[in-house]
C-alpha cells in the first residue's frame, strides 16, 4: 500500500509540470490552430536560462522562475510576432515546417554555445526528500515545483476566466471572425497566447532543471510528450491538459514502479492509443461536427 | 453616417460586387434586401474589413475605413451582428455579454447596457448562466443582438437575424429592431425576409447578382411590381 501511495503521489507531483507544459501547448493551438513543434525546444530554452542564473548569478531555481517566466513570455511574443503570425494562413504543412524549423534553430544555437554535454544543477535540496507519514516520502525539489505548478495554474485559470483579456483569449480561440467583430485585435491575442504558452513551456523547464539532464536535445522528448497530453486531453482545452498531464505522471510513475521504467513510455502510448480508440476528441475535447 | 461608393469585390476569380453606391444616415433604418448570393453579406464584410479591401471607398462619419483593421472599426461604433449569430458556444451569456463590450471605451457602460439589453430581451436574464452553445436558436440571436449592443453602437449592421427563426420570432425580433432604432441607434440591416424588413425600414436597397438595381423607400418598394413578383410572390 505504502509503494502504491508512494508512486501515486510521486505521480501527482510529476504530472503537475506535465499539465504546464500541456497547457502552453493547447492555449497556443486552441487561440492559433497551430501545433507548435518547437514547444519542447523552448522549455529547453528555459532549462539553459535557468542554469545559466544559478551558475553564473547563484539564483536559485526555483526562485528564477520570477525571472524565466517574463522572459520567456517576451520570447514567445517575439517569435509570434516576427515568425508565427505570417503563416496563421498557410496550409498546415507550412506552419508544421516552421514551428519545427524554431525548434531546430533553438536546440543548435543551443549546442553552438554549450555543447552537446549534459549539464547538471545540483542545489543543496536535489536529492532531499520529506516524509509526509505511513512511510511515503515525497522528493523535495518535485514538491516545491509542484506547489509553483498550482499556483501559475490557479492564476492562468483565474485570468483566463475573469479579466476581460482573459476571456478575449477564449473567445479568440472560440470563434476568431466573431472576435474582431467585439473589436477583439486577433493579432495581440496571438501574441499573447504564444508569450503565454512559451512562460509556461520555460517554466517547466526551470522546475524540472534541478532534476532532469540539461543537454540541446532535451525538447523533442517533451514536444512529444505535451502533444500526448494535449491530444489526450483534447485539443484546446486547458481543463483536458491539465487532466491530461496529471494523468500521464501518474501512469507513468505507476508503470514505472509496477512493471519497469524501461517500460513507462509504452504504457503512456498504449493509454493514450486507448483513448483515441475510444474518444477519439480527447477526454474533454468535443467532437468537430 | 456611412457612404459606400463604387465598391468592387472579387473572391479570387469571381466577381461578385459590382459598383455597389449605398448610403445610410444618421437614424435610419436601411435594409439590403436580395436573394441567396446577391453580395449582401459581402457588402457588410467589407464595411467591417473582414476581408481583403476591394476597389472604392466605404466612410464611416468622415472617416476611411480602408485604412482600418475589423478591431478598428468596432472601435469607431460600427458593429455587426454577423450571419448564423456566431455566439460563443463555450462561454456563458453573460460572458457573451461582456465580450460585447470588450471596447475600452465601452467597459464604463457594462452595467448599464447589461441591464438595458436585459430589458429588451428578459428570456437572456433567466439564462444569464447558460453556455451560449446550448441555447436555442431564437435564444442566440436574441444574444447576439444584445452583445452587438453592450458595444454602444452608432450603427449596428445585421446579417439576416431571421433566418432559422419561426415567424412569430422574426416579428418579435424586428419589432426590437424598430423599438432600438427609435432608441437612437442607427440600423442598416441585410434580409431575405423581404416583407417583414422593408415594413420596418425607412429606406432600403435591393441587390441582384452583385449589383444594386433598385433603391427607395420601405413602403414604396413593397408597393413596387418587381419586387411584388420577384420577391413576395403576389
């Protein structure tokens, strides 16, 4: 009982950052229609910008957050701005090149500066773990980021639901014609949501960079990952990702304790497979009619 | 108050405004009426910019309006309650309502205009909690005339706010189409419900494949032989 509490809970904690991730990607899809193939290589953009304040300045991570995610959000602005907004026309394809294009660009920038070594950042708290009682232990650094995750989610949810900019971002991606009818600049929501989706991407980055590998490459397997989650959520929903991302940490952490790590990323396939037999719009995607 | 002058239009290849002159003043109601494909529509989705300019000049109180993006427009009082309603499903009522008055300008007058669209159409406050996509289809175009109005519109354009509707509902309707315009807002409305529209307009235009061919006023144009034959059937 106390294994199966022990990779629930270490499920949770993981799948919370999954959900930050997911939902960057289904806000940028849902306001644009475009799947954004470089989101892995911007969350890899903020695993760099966050090593880079905890070696050369001493922030500590998790603190930097306050620093990563307004700067993330102007780079996502920018790369609307500059990139995205001339192909929001374009044939799927075109977009697909471009997004994936950005993501190259980044990860080799990427390697021309700090090669393609694996970096650590290791804080004081790295390996600590607490005891939260009936012998389950929760890794400290998982938790902290798992509190953050919350809170940036609680506030997303709030300003998504309750500013009038909020919900000009909803009813863009809703309806985009209508929008601009309620004099709604479709232009500025998309560089909204892009900056939105690209804080959230860089700020999952800097939760997880205390324990994941930081190297170039990183970003394809979580693209793969948040467009999983996304999938399975359902396109554009921010509550489908937010499930969605929960639901993958748990399957993944659980699979790894009861059948073998080895095997974590099949399970999420097959799930994920199963749910695309069964809904194929996603748990809380509707049907395109 | 608008002016429309030789306005040319194509999608890709197909031409399907041709020199379209069209005038509407201040306190008026102005119908465009016209078959499936005449270019009313068009008309209005150029007046709003939602698509690429054509040739000619179309000019809100002075202004050029060739020169404005669709937000820009909205923010110069002209708004348009667009065909098939287009409500947004996943949003409430009231946050339809609210979206309505996204204008910076318009924010001060929110409670105001949510208590006075409430007034013309009470069935929106019993529903002030429901998605917009799950209501019915008279329910949604009594919203998006309401959110069309939580904007303070100088004039509110209308892209056939009957269609689908019964025909005690599009009497309904136009009736508080009449008692908006007598409010002070300006109408210029397009309607294959050639009777019923021109009953209520002051003066109206009447389009064919992309041209206007005939304008005057309501009740004149009800009492017109083609229009008699063409369009009302008698």
């Amino acid at each position: 009982m106390a294994v199966f509490m022990q990779s629930l809970i270490s499920g949770i904690l993981i799948g919370g950052v999954y959900a930050l991730i997911g939902i960057g990607l289904t806000l940028i899809f849902g306001v644009m229609r475009v799947i954004n193939f470089g989101h892995g290589d911007i969350l890899m953009v903020g695993m760099y910008l966050t090593y880079l304040l905890f070696t050369y300045l001493g922030i500590d991570p998790f603190v930097s957050v306050l620093i990563t995610f307004p700067l993330m959000f102007l780079f996502g602005g920018f790369l609307q701005k500059v990139f995205i907004n001339r192909v929001l026309n374009a044939a799927a394809q075109n977009q697909i090149l471009l997004t994936i294009g950005l993501g190259l660009i980044m990860s080799n920038t990427v390697m021309l500066i700090f090669t393609s070594d694996y970096k650590i950042l290791s804080t004081s708290y790295s390996s600590a773990t607490i005891q939260v009682g009936g012998g389950v232990s929760v890794s400290t650094p998982l938790l902290i980021s798992f509190l953050i995750t919350a809170g940036i989610t609680a506030a997303l949810y709030w300003f998504l639901l309750k500013t009038d900019t909020g919900q000009a971002i909803r009813a863009t991606a809703q309806d985009r014609e209508a929008a601009q009818l309620m004099g709604i600049n479709v232009k500025r929501m998309s560089i909204l949501a892009f900056g939105l989706g690209s804080a959230l991407a860089g700020t999952a980055g800097a939760l997880i960079a205390p324990t994941y590998y930081i190297f170039p490459q990183v970003g394809a397997v979580f693209t793969l990952k948040a467009f999983v989650i996304t999938v399975l959520g359902g396109m554009g929903s921010v509550v489908g990702a937010t499930l969605g991302g929960i639901l993958i940490g748990i399957t993944e952490s659980m699979s790894a304790v009861y059948i073998s790590s080895g095997w974590k990323d099949v399970v999420v396939f097959v799930l994920f497979l199963l749910v695309l037999l069964f809904r194929p719009s996603g748990l809380m995607g509707k049907s395109r009619t | 108050m608008l002016r429309i002058d030789k306005l040319n239009f194509a999608y890709g290849d197909l031409k399907v405004l041709w020199d379209v002159d069209l005038e509407v003043h201040e306190g008026e109601i102005v119908t465009v009426v016209g078959a499936n494909g005449a270019g009313k529509s068009t008309t209005l989705k150029n007046i709003s910019r939602l698509v690429r300019p054509g040739s000619g000049t179309i000019r809100f109180l002075g202004q050029d309006l060739g020169r404005l993006q669709p937000h820009q427009v909205v923010e110069a009082g002209l708004i348009q309650v667009p065909e098939g309603r287009r409500i947004f499903p996943e949003m409430t009522v009231m946050e339809n309502l609210r979206m309505g008055s996204y204008v910076k300008g318009t924010r001060g007058d929110r409670e105001r205009n949510i208590a006075w669209v409430f007034e013309l159409f009470p069935r929106l406050r019993e529903r002030e909690k429901q998605l917009g996509g799950t209501m019915s289809g008279g329910e949604q175009q009594m919203l998006a005339i309401a959110r069309g109005l939580m904007g303070n519109p100088r004039l509110l354009l209308l892209d056939e706010p009957s269609l689908g509707l019964s025909p005690l509902l599009v009497k309904n309707i136009f009736d508080i189409l009449t008692g908006i315009n007598r409010q002070g807002v300006t109408i210029l409305l397009v309607e294959q419900n050639v009777y019923q529209s021109l009953r209520i307009s002051h003066r109206a235009y009447v389009m064919e494949t992309g041209r206007v061919v005939l304008t005057g006023q309501g009740d004149e144009l009800l009492a017109n032989d083609h229009i008699r034959k063409a369009y009302l059937g008698m």
